[in-house]
C-alpha cells in the first residue's frame, strides 16, 4: 500500500509531461479544426461505404505520404494544406476513424458525393449529407463537454477553434444537372434552386454557429463547368467551359455572399468568412492546364491504376472533377490568407490538464 500512491502520481505527472511536449512541437495557432464538405475534402470518410464514390485505390494518393487514404486527389487535399499552415504537425482524422483521445484537435466529417440537400448523390450510393455531418459533430461536441468537464471551458475553447466548409458542388452535379435521376430541374429554375440551397446552407451555418462555432470560413463553388467531367458530358459550343453551368452556380455564389454577411451581421461574436474559389482558380488558370492526369472512368473518376501521369505537375485536375495537389496548394494558400485573420490568437493550453 505504502508505494502504491507514489507510483500512481509518478504516472500521471508522466502524462502531462508527454501531453506539453505534444502541444509544444504542435503549436498549432488554434486548439482545433473541424472540416465539413464533399469529396473535396473527404478524407477517408467513405471508405467503408457502399459508393462508387470512394478513392481509396491507386492512383489517387500517389503522391500522399501515407499513399491511399480515401482522398480524391494525387496528395494533400485543400484541407489538409490548411491545417499545415495553422500549424498541425497531424492530419485531421475522419470521423470514421477518430477515438475520444483524439477528438479535442479537431474532426473532418467531409464526404464525397454529399451535398446541402439530403437526396444529393443517392444515385451514387452511401454518402453523408451536411445535415448528417452536423448530426456527428453535435455527437462529437457533447463527448467533449463530458471529456473536458467545464462548460464554461468547452464553450470558450470550441469559439477559438476554424470550422471550413465547402459543399454544394455536388447539388449541381449529382443533382441538378442529371435530371433524369433528380427532380429539382423540373421544379424549380437554375435562380429559385439558388435560393433554396443558399436558404438551406444558412440554417446549417446556423446550427454550426449553436454547436459553438464562431470561425467559420465558406467556400464559394468553383467553375464547375469548366471541369473535364463536364465538358466531355455537356460539350461546351466552342466555348472554354459549360456555360449554363457556370452561370447557375454563379447564381449560388452571388446569394451566399450575401447570406454570409446577413449571418455576420446578426451574429457579431462569429466571423463568417467567404472564400471566392472563382477568383482564386481565375488566377492559376494561366499556368495549369485542364487536362485531368489519370484515365477517367464515365462518371469522371480516375479508373483504378497503378500508372502515374506526370502531367499532374502541370495540370489542374487530377480526374474529372477534382484538382491536383499542385493546384490545391495554391488554393489552400490563398485561402489562408483569408481565414488567419480570424483573430487566431495563440492559445493557451493550461485548463487541458482536466481532461
Ligand atoms: C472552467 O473553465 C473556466 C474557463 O477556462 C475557468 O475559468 C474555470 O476556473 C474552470 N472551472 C473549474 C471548476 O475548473
Ligand atoms: C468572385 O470573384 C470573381 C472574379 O474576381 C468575381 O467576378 C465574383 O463577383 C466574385 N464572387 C463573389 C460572390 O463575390
């Protein structure tokens, strides 16, 4: 009995050593990033699912230091290059994957082929709408409050924490624009869809803002009529990109602005921060081609191979729909810079030794 209790505190002060030298090495500029979209994010979210989309096959990570993993891209995804910046020595892990231990840095919920709308991608097969997303960080946020033990604490500590989201691409092409599987292009014009899912996406920015989140950044939708999957499926009359398509999904983009700032205005403690993905890919489009860098499947995914292009250093895209790391990293870094104004003090780390 006499030993037992020195011995027990020498393990736990053990611990908390180990714990401050994980934090110091880190030193990430927030305590946590969370992560909610589609395939552009994904990260390994629907590798367990039954869906054709899934890139957890040679050749999408050829380039990742783990290799496969479930991302859509050669290498690091746009969310992961962003981590990096505010100073993650670890990738954010899935929430198909992370325990309790891991929780309190940060979640990514992203996954390919979901969009704002429920039914979006269902022809595709299993995949995690936005609305389900939040339904796993609310399930993630009340572990932490019964993790940390102090309300006060979680509340504060999940207000210095990056919240980005970037969905919606695939309400257009998993969606709207097969309308022979989907309904909404008969009930509604390409402005009256805008409206909906701009009405839709602000009460999910909402609920994000209930769940505690208080920067949050939004991605705006890419030229998704320029993408190769597009062009070859609709043509393009001589033009460079799809044009009913890109002048729909400006449609969204120009009410979401507008949205987001109705958000900030009604709720000044939060930073709802617009990323214009248009104006960001407008800028690289001089110098990377679109020519994707694998052999594409019908639905514009890459066939599985273990060939590797080496125009994916030259190219914007990996497949048909989605950009190459070399493009990724220009848009992660642009990116930033828009979000790192969000007030990203350093943070303190002392009250962690509650958990
Ligand atoms: C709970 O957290 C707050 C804010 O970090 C702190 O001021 C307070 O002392 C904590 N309460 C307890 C009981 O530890
Ligand atoms: C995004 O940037 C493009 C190109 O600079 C611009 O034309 C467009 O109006 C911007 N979109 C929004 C919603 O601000």
């Amino acid at each position: 009995m006499a030993n037992f209790k020195p011995n027990l505190f020498r393990s736990v002060y053990i611990f908390f050593e180990l714990m401050e030298i994980v934090v110091v090495v880190g030193k990430p500029q927030v305590p946590c990033y969370f992560i909610f979209g589609d395939s552009l994010f994904d990260s390994g979210n629907n590798n367990e699912l039954v869906t054709t989309a899934r890139s957890n096959y040679l050749p999408y990570g050829t380039d990742f230091p783990q290799g496969v993993t479930g991302r859509f891209t050669n290498g690091r995804t746009i969310a992961d290059i962003i981590g990096e910046l505010l100073g993650f020595d670890e990738y954010i892990p899935t929430y198909a994957t992370v325990t309790d231990q891991h929780i309190s840095r940060g979640v990514n919920y992203a996954s390919g082929g979901s969009g704002i709308r429920e039914e979006t991608g269902s022809h595709l097969g299993g995949r995690i709408s936005l609305d389900r997303q939040l339904l796993n960080h609310y399930s993630i946020v009340s572990r932490l409050f019964h993790l940390q033990r102090n309300i006060t604490f979680t509340r504060d500590y999940l207000s210095k924490c990056i919240y980005i989201v970037n969905i919606g691409s695939n309400d257009y092409i998993n969606n709207y624009f097969k309308p022979d599987i989907y309904a909404t292009s008969h009930m509604y014009t390409t402005n009256r869809y805008a409206q909906r899912l701009v009405q839709q996406y602000s009460r999910q920015l909402k609920c994000l803002y209930n769940l505690g989140g208080r920067k949050i950044a939004i991605f705006g939708l890419g030229l998704i009529g320029c993408t190769p999957a597009e062009i070859s499926t609709f043509g393009t009359e001589g033009r460079p990109c799809v044009k009913f398509i890109n002048d729909a999904v400006k449609l969204f983009n120009n009410k979401l602005k507008p949205i987001l700032d109705d958000l900030n205005a009604y709720n000044p403690d939060a930073k709802f921060t617009f990323i214009n993905v248009t104006s960001i890919s407008l800028q690289q489009g001089t110098v990377l081609t679109n020519v994707p860098s694998c052999i594409l499947r019908s639905d514009g995914q890459c066939v599985q191979t273990t060939l590797i292009s080496l125009v994916r250093s030259m190219s914007m895209f990996y497949d048909g729909y989605h950009p190459t790391e070399v493009s990724n990293i220009h848009t992660a870094r642009l990116s930033y810079i828009a979000i790192s104004p969000m007030d990203a003090s350093p943070y303190d780390i002392s009250h962690l030794v509650q958990l």
